[in-house]
C-alpha cells in the first residue's frame, strides 16, 4: 500500500494544526474562553477529537500554536530594510509587525488575554510561550539574548510586551499613537536596565569563575578522599550553569 510523502503529511498536519488555531480564536473572539470546549474547537475546525489529539495535547497548547504563527508570520518578512537601523529600532518595528500580524484576531486575542488574567496557573504557562516569542523577536533583532544575563532580558521584554498588549487592545486610534508610545517607553527603560545588567555581569564574572573552579576543586577532592585525583579516577564532568 503507498504510502503519503513526508512532506504531504507534514503539510496536512500544518494545515490541522492551523484550522484548529483558527476556530480557537473565532471562538474566543464569540465567548469567554473558560467556556470554549475541545468539543466546540473541533466542530468549528470540523475535525474530529482525535485529529486534536494528534495536533494539541490541550485547549491551551492551542493557544501557544497561535503564538508561534505569529512569530512565523514575523520572521517570514524580510529585513533587509532595517538593516540600516539601530537595534533597538529594529526590534520596535519587529514588534509593531507582530501586533499588525495579530490585528485580525484582535478581539479572540483580548478574550484569552482576559482568561490568563483570571487563570494564574495558565499564565505562568504562557510566559514560557511568550519569552520563547521575545527570543526570537530579539534574535530578529540582532540583540544578544544567551545566558543568565539573556534570561533577564527575555523575562523583562515579555512583562513589556504585556503592558504594550493591554494598551493596543484598548487603542482605538487608526495609527495606534498610543500604542506606539507605550512601546517607545517600555524599550527605552529596556534599554536602560539591559545596560545595567550587562554591566553588573561584567563585574561579577571574574568573581563567578573563581567561585565555579573552587566548587569544582572541592568536589574533586571530595570525592578522591581527600586525595589530588589520579589519572585513572572517574570523576564528574565540569557543569556550567545557564
């Protein structure tokens, strides 16, 4: 029996994936999203419950898939005409092209953006989703984020990009100036506090290593006995923390 290429199923789960995502949204821009079922998701997507099995382990994750198109839909634009700007200006018009690709399912978003308010558990969930998303926004960016350092960066652009998706949800101006404005400020405080964690880092790091090859060296020793390590003991590798 023939079976499908590799890339028609890869296709066809994109495009269950997508048309589940999409009665999602339709319905959270309908009802609250505590009364949106998996039942009412697939006979709006007219697939059935094991097609959303296949795509989605939860409503949630359903949720979570929305994220990553728009993270698609912005990546897939080219950039050739920021290249010229700075990186913080690249990474302001990355995020006004991420809430133009979120325009459309504007209410759907204020809606699910309402329940992680009501749903402590959900949202803390979602902030991984949305520090993924700024990763990539910031990598668009040609902005560092690895690291301890790169952490607090990704952590303080996503609390930013909730306080600029609150005030888009509520500006009803054509050229979104208050919008804009919040963004502006949000970065530009940004900018001060990544300035101030990268410098910090650079002040501790000569401190961070000597305290790591000290905890190495009394772990080796512990576990000689005491003794300088012989060449035929095996002991641990090194661990760098992220």
């Amino acid at each position: 029996m023939a079976t499908k290429p590799k890339s028609d199923a890869k296709t066809a789960s994109a495009d269950l994936r997508g048309k589940i995502v999409d009665a999602l949204m339709e319905l959270a821009a309908e009802r609250r999203f505590e009364d949106i079922s998996v039942r009412d998701i697939c006979k709006t997507a007219s697939v059935t419950l094991a097609d959303f099995r296949d795509a989605f382990p939860s409503k949630g994750a359903v949720l979570a898939g929305f994220s990553r198109r728009i993270d698609r839909a912005v990546l897939a634009q080219h950039g050739e005409e920021l290249a010229d700007e700075s990186p913080r200006e690249r990474l302001f018009d990355i995020l006004m092209r991420r809430l133009e690709a979120m325009a459309p399912y504007r209410q759907g978003v204020r809606e699910a953006a309402a329940w992680l308010r009501r749903e402590p558990a959900a949202a803390l969930a979602m902030n991984q989703v949305v520090m993924s998303s700024m990763r990539f926004m910031l990598e668009a960016a040609g902005i560092e984020a690895e690291g301890a350092t790169g952490l607090v960066k990704l952590q303080g652009l996503a609390l930013a990009w909730a306080r600029v998706l609150h005030v888009w949800l509520n500006d009803d101006e054509p050229e979104l100036s208050k919008t804009m404005a919040e963004l502006d400020r949000v970065l530009t405080r940004g900018e001060r506090a990544a300035a101030g964690v990268d410098r910090l880092s650079a002040l501790a790091s000569p401190f961070t290593a000597l305290a790591q090859a000290a905890f190495n060296a009394g772990r080796k020793a512990r576990r000689s006995g005491g003794h300088p390590t012989r060449k035929d003991d095996h002991g641990d590798e090194d661990v760098t923390a992220l």
